[in-house]
C-alpha cells in the first residue's frame, strides 16, 4: 500500500528521528490541549480573588492559596450537594441499566415482531433537540400517568426521564449481536429461560459495554444542568451544578472556582480509572468476529 511516506524511508536514521520527532511534539500539544485547562482551574482556585481577575492573567499564581478548597468545602456545604448528586448520578444509573439492558437484549436475541420499528422509533429520539422534549417530560412528572403522583423535588423526577436512554440501548444490542446465538440455544436446551439466560450468560460476557454505559449514564447525570434545575426548587435538594449556579453571583470567585474543580474531580477520576473499559466497550461489537 503507497503512502505518503515509504516504509524504507521510515527505516533510515533519518526516518526514525522524524517520525519520533513529530509523533512527539503531536503527543505534547494533544497532552497540553487536555491538561491545560484542568491545570488552569486548579492553579486559579489557589490565586487570590484580586489576581485571579487582573489582566493579563498569570500562569502561576503569586501567592498560592491552597486553603481556597477547605474553604469552599465547608461554605457551599459541599458534602450535603455532593451526597445529593450522587443519589441522583446513582439511580440513574442503576434505572437506566434496570431498562436499557433487558431492552437490548430483547431487540438482539428474543427478536419480537416490529423489533426493528421499535428500535427504528427510539433512535428517531435522538435527532429531537433536549430543549424540545423539556416541556412535556416536565408535564408528565408532575402528574404521573395512572399514579397521579407529582414528582418535584424528588430524585426519581431524574430517574424515570433517564431510563429509557436509546444511544445506551443502541449501543447494548449492538454488543448483544456480536454474541453466538449457540450461546443461547445451549442455554434454551438447558431450561433456561429468557431472564436467567441474560442474567447467567449475557451479563457475564457482557462488561465491557456495561461499564461503557455505566460511565456514560453517571457522567450525564452529574453534569446534567437545566432538568435539575427545574425539578428541584428546593435548595436543599438540588445538585452539584446547580447549586454551584445559584451561588456564583454571591460567592468569592476563587472560592467559586475551587467548588467547581472539586465538583469535577469524581468524574476525571472515573474516566482515568475506566478508560480502557470505555474504549474496550467502544470498540467492542464494531467489527464482527
């Protein structure tokens, strides 16, 4: 195959220094695009409110102020929001792997008639704009088809809109449908039926792309801004980003900062401790065995 440099020119000394030169400095400024700004909100949290407005900014602060976070712990009341999000990021999660999983593994391995409609029709959701689904979904929580039950200021106002997710779903069947139906038919004949099937043999086999989801579901509902917002009035049970809202107009900047970079650190954290998962469970299922 002819490319833009031959392999015989990549052997030489010469193409050896090269490639190792500009796959180098590429490396460098992806590294410096992804870390900087990370570094500029912690070195900006530890600056004094005074120079961390001056222009022109300093890269290093002047003064370090590390106690900023212990500060913005104890006055955003950090732990109590940070408990909040984490009831909120968590049921999320554990609602949408309760549906998403077995709606997947319905559409791949049970095959029901107008499986592929139904499929059809839930990745059709993904071209509606967020902003339009805003109105009805907020409609259907405050009164509750069938239980009539007004759902403000109640997490399960996050959980129940976050279950049925069709990229999850999407992605779930994709990964089922790499699996041998031989698997299943071995377990057929065994007198398993469809539940024990997917809980003995599917989700066994089946953790990288639900580590992939688990990390996606998580990540949205911690960041999530505007539906929090508007199911949660009541201060007191609202989350992370939301209340970091609230209270940036009356707050020291730096100490807004340091909230914010403390509010991040959970999910730089997962995603470092998780990559290879999210790129194995990426990956996995997009080209056939």
């Amino acid at each position: 195959m002819r490319t833009l440099v031959s392999p015989g020119a990549l052997r030489s000394p010469g193409g050896k220094i090269g490639y190792a030169v500009i796959f180098g400095c590429t490396l460098l400024l992806f590294v410096i695009a992804f870390l900087f700004p990370l570094y500029w909100a912690v070195t900006g949290a530890m600056k004094s409110p005074q120079e961390l407005v001056q222009t022109p900014a300093t890269f290093i602060p002047n003064e370090w102020h590390p106690e900023t976070f212990a500060d913005a712990w104890d006055q955003l009341s950090l732990g109590k929001y940070f408990l909040n999000t984490v009831i909120v990021a968590g049921g999320a999660w554990l609602a949408q792997l309760a549906i998403d999983v077995p709606a997947a593994f319905a559409l791949s391995k049970l095959r029901p008639k107008f499986g592929n409609v139904v499929l059809g029709l839930m990745l059709v959701t993904l071209m509606l704009p967020a902003a339009a689904l805003l109105v009805p979904t907020y409609v259907t929580i405050t009164d509750l088809p069938l239980l009539h039950v007004n759902l403000v200021n109640s997490p399960a106002a996050v959980w129940l809109p976050a279950a049925a997710n069709a990229f999850n779903i999407y992605l779930l069947k994709r990964f089922f449908d790499q699996i041998p139906d031989e698997l299943i038919e071995a377990a057929r004949l065994d007198g398993a039926g469809p539940v024990r099937t997917l809980w003995r043999i599917i989700l066994p086999i089946s953790r990288p792309i639900l580590a992939v989801v688990s990390i996606l579901a998580v990540v949205a509902a911690w960041k999530d801004f505007i539906w929090p917002l508007l199911v949660f009035p009541d201060t007191g049970k609202q989350t992370l980003s939301v209340m970091l809202q609230r209270v940036a107009i009356d707050m020291p900047l730096n100490v807004l900062v340091a909230g914010m970079v403390l509010a991040g650190l959970p999910m730089v954290a997962l995603f470092l401790a998780f990559q290879r998962h999210i790129l194995a469970g990426l990956t996995a299922g997009s080209v056939k065995g």
